[in-house]
C-alpha cells in the first residue's frame, strides 16, 4: 500500500519523506479531493498501525484472519491506485 501510494503521490509531485507523510499527503491530496473513497484511507491507516504494532510493540502477533483481512484490503488499495493512474495516463492521450 505504501509504494503504490508513493507512486500515486509522485505522478503528484509530492514526495513524503515518511510513512506517515505518505498516509496524510495520499488523504489530503486524493481522498479530501474526491479521487478516492475515505474507505481507502482507513483501510491505509488500519494497515500502518498494524504495521507499526508488529514492528515496535510486539505483545501478539496478528491472527491469520488479521493478516488475510490486511491483504484483501491492501490488494484492493493497490488495484485502486493502479486504476486511478491508468486512467490518468489515458486522458493525456
């Protein structure tokens, strides 16, 4: 989710230097604008903080549903972002 919303927000022109950089610039450049769903942008938030409590507060791991529900979702904002870039792509032309 991280490197297709980097590539959504370099074709953009902006360029985060952070993880969370990228989540506020991909909600205040994309979803506060209408390009994509607030459904997205929770589903890029859920992510990050799962990420972050694997990575740095390791109590539990995720449960396999947990990590199957994060794919489905993640292969969804990525298909989304791809998407919005094709479409972009095709009304240049």
């Amino acid at each position: 989710m991280f490197y297709a919303a980097l590539a959504l927000l370099q074709k953009a022109g902006k360029i985060p230097s952070k993880h969370a950089g990228a989540i506020g610039l991909f909600d205040t450049e994309f979803v506060v604008k209408g390009a994509f769903p607030h459904e997205l942008s929770r589903d890029f938030h859920k992510a990050f903080e799962l990420r972050q409590a694997s990575d740095y507060r390791v109590l539990q791991s995720p449960t396999r549903e947990k990590a199957e529900e994060t794919w489905a979702r993640a292969a969804r904002f990525v298909r989304a972002v791809k998407d919005h870039l094709r479409a972009a792509e095709a009304g240049k032309g």
